[in-house]
C-alpha cells in the first residue's frame, strides 16, 4: 500500500522514459466490462473500460446512487469484483435500498468510510475490478489540514483514485454532488482529470430520468440514455420517444410534436405553449421549462416581426412535459407552431411532426440528420413532417417510410401550411 501511495506522488503510471515516434507507438486494447444495463453500456461508448475513471453527478435523489447499486449488483452477479464505498450512508442503510432494487446474495463488497488513505488500503487489499465512491466530496485525506468538500481535498481525492485506478487496471466511479446553479460541485480540473462525465437530468417530481455524457475519452460526447425511476429502482427505455409521449392530448392547441437528435439517437418530445392575456400589460411575463428561455424569446420577436403576430398583452409559458431539456436549434419551428396554435385556438394536426430552425430573416434552416428523423416520426406512427426545403433535395434518394414530406422556405410560409 505504501508502494502505491508513494509512486502515486511522482510520474504518471503511463508515462515513457523517453520520446516515441508516433509510427512506432502500438495502439492499447480497451477491454470492456458490460455493466448489464444497455443504455449505460451505449452512454460509456459500449461499457466501462477497464483502468478508467467516471464521474456522475447530478441533483440530490435524483438517482446516481440508485443506478450505481444496480451496476454493483450486475457486475457482481456476472463474477466481477465490487468494492462499493459510501462516505454518506451507513452499511444498513445501503442494504435496506439493495432490498428494495432485489438485491439478494450478490456478492458485493461494501465499505463506509471517509478517509481516503483507509480506502485506498481496503481496496489495495481486496483488489476490486470495481471500485465505486460515493461521494468524492465526503472524503478527506490525513495528509490535508483542510476539511471533507473544499476544493483541495476533492481535487487530492480524485487524483489518488485515478492513479489507483490506473495503475491498478480497476474501472473506477465517483459520485460528485452539484452546486445551486447545477454545475458539478469542486474545481474545475476534477472533470478535467476524468475520463468520463456523466450527469442526471430531470426533476425529481418526474419519473422520467436523463443520464447524458458531457465528456468521454472512449466514446462518444452527447450520447444520453433515459431512464423511469421505479420502486424497483431505474429502468431503462428502450422506447423514449413513446414514454414522453404517451399522455400527449388529442387536438389540443398549443401542443406540437417535435424531433430532437440527443447524441446518435433521434427523440420525439412535446413542445407545449399557452398564450393568455396578462393582467400587467406593460411587462408579460415569458418563461420557458425545459428550453432555452432566450432562444424561446427571440422566436417570439421574429413571429412579431415577420409574420405580424403581437404579443405585448400576452403571457406566453413554453413547456417540454416530462422532464427533458431541449437545446437543439430544430426544435425552433415546432416551438412557433406551438405559440400560433394556442394564440388561434386552432390545433396543429395530430399526425404531423415539425422540424427546423428558424433565423432572425423568418427563413427556416435546414437541420442535421433528416433521415434519422423522419423514421423515428414513421416508427411512431406521424404521417407527415413539414421540414426545410433545403432538407427535401437530401432526401429524395431515402426511403421515406410513406410520410408526406412538406418542405418550407419562410416562417409564414410553415404557418400558412399547418393552419
């Protein structure tokens, strides 16, 4: 133990003696160990690679600590070794959650401590292929005067872990907590030093969970997976774009189907809007949930200027119902039609998905990946899709599933054709 803690001071464990020509340099294998949850698996790039460190943060109760047990319980039923420590719960509290996910006699490890140098030796000891922390910020280390949560402790936490991790070929999770602003908590440098960033999104009032990679050195950035919370604990969607979905109401204005490319999969959600006279003429309030509040009121400003629609005596509330967070620019047509729908009482057809972004000019952009769109819109059943002219020339070579294809050049254009 002393060994590792002494060479964890000096050079990096991956590091040469000497420079080597890049022709010369042998690529490594990345062996993978399955998690058993699929949608984890594709977030880390198709498993967790053997030697890495993950950081997963996220809103208290929002599930980090739940989905890590599950993993716990299926790298354990599957023969690998699991050293689960918690610096927040006792030892009965995390079995009283592991009854209630099913855990029986899965043989996983568990430690509840707080001092980093104790943790260090346990596992040196034990020699995990596992090894997962809950939470960097509750550790301290004896060789810091300063107390469990300041910068200096997290950022000294991290780093033996990851040289633990390293030199130790143990793949390696840190829970980290987050700040009012929803930021992950402790220097910047902690993300820095991982090899993967994982963050929950959603509202601990939902069901619906998002768990999305923000940076992965071994897979690809953006990719998210959702999840249901349950008493059972987190359950994978194989289905998203239904589960978000399913209670959408029938030709109800002011409700508009759209679709979103999250990382490689594309995503069907409801935009919701409702425009009501403000009882404050001279300051309506504008509140977006779910979107980009500045986003939502520039849109705004071009339905007033460009298709001559006013405003000034109205509230206007934007909504993604389930939770989700949509910052993509193809969204912004949907998000119009939602406004015009509710302001004339008149319903959007139920059959028809929106796709586009909409420039200051009132022109309607083109957006990425039309293809993957279009067939998710088919797969759940829409029969058209009003789209960028530009995008119907890339399509005309691709099997459209059936849908009618409406391509549109302006904003007021798109209005004339849905209303």
């Amino acid at each position: 133990m002393e060994e590792i803690l002494e060479s964890s001071k000096g050079e990096a464990p991956f590091s040469t003696e000497a420079p080597m020509l890049y022709s010369e340099i042998v690529p490594a294998d990345e062996p993978r160990l399955a998690t058993g949850i699929t949608e984890l698996d594709r977030v880390l790039g198709g498993g967790v690679v053997i030697g890495s460190l993950q950081l997963i943060g996220g809103a208290p109760g929002i599930g980090k600590s739940t989905l890590l047990l599950q993993v716990s319980r299926n790298f354990a039923e599957g023969g690998t070794r699991v050293l689960y420590v918690s610096g927040e719960e006792s030892l009965e509290q995390i079995k009283l959650r592991g009854d209630r996910l099913g855990i029986r006699e899965e043989p996983i490890h568990l430690l509840a401590e707080t001092n980093l140098e104790r943790i260090l030796e346990q596992a040196a000891r034990l020699h995990p292929q596992v090894l997962i922390l809950d939470s960097v910020q509750t550790v301290m280390s004896g060789k810091l005067s300063s107390g469990p949560g300041t910068i200096s402790q997290v950022r000294e936490a991290a780093n033996q872990i990851f040289r633990f991790a390293k030199q130790n070929a143990v793949a390696s999770f840190l829970i980290g907590h987050i700040t009012k602003d929803g930021a992950l908590a402790g220097p910047k440098s902690l993300e820095h030093m991982v090899d993967a960033v994982l963050y929950f999104e959603g509202e601990r009032d939902h069901s619906g969970r998002v768990l999305r990679a923000l940076k992965n050195r071994f897979g690809p950035v953006s990719e998210l997976a959702i999840f249901e919370m349950s008493h059972k604990g987190l359950q994978a969607l194989s289905n998203p774009s239904a589960f978000f979905l399913r209670e959408k109401p029938e030709n109800e204005p002011g409700s508009v189907v759209v679709c979103s490319i999250q990382g490689s999969r594309p995503l069907l959600a409801e935009v919701q809007a409702l425009v009501s006279s403000t009882l404050f003429s001279g300051n309506p309030r504008r509140m977006s949930v779910g979107l980009d509040h500045f986003r939502s009121a520039m849109l705004l400003a071009i339905l007033e200027k460009k298709v001559g629609l006013s405003f000034a005596g109205e509230d206007v509330y934007l909504n993604v119902p389930g939770g989700l967070v949509i910052n993509e620019p193809a969204v912004d047509l949907g998000i119009t039609a939602a406004v015009v729908s509710c302001l004339n009482n008149k319903p959007v057809p139920a059959d028809m998905t929106l796709l586009g972004e909409v420039g200051l000019s009132g022109e309607i952009r083109s957006v990425g990946d039309p293809v993957l769109r279009i067939k998710e819109a088919a797969s759940m059943g829409f029969r058209a899709v009003l789209l960028p002219q530009a995008n119907i020339s890339k399509l005309e070579k691709e099997e459209t599933s059936g849908l009618q294809l409406i391509g549109v050049k302006t904003l007021r254009e798109a209005i004339d054709n849905i209303f």
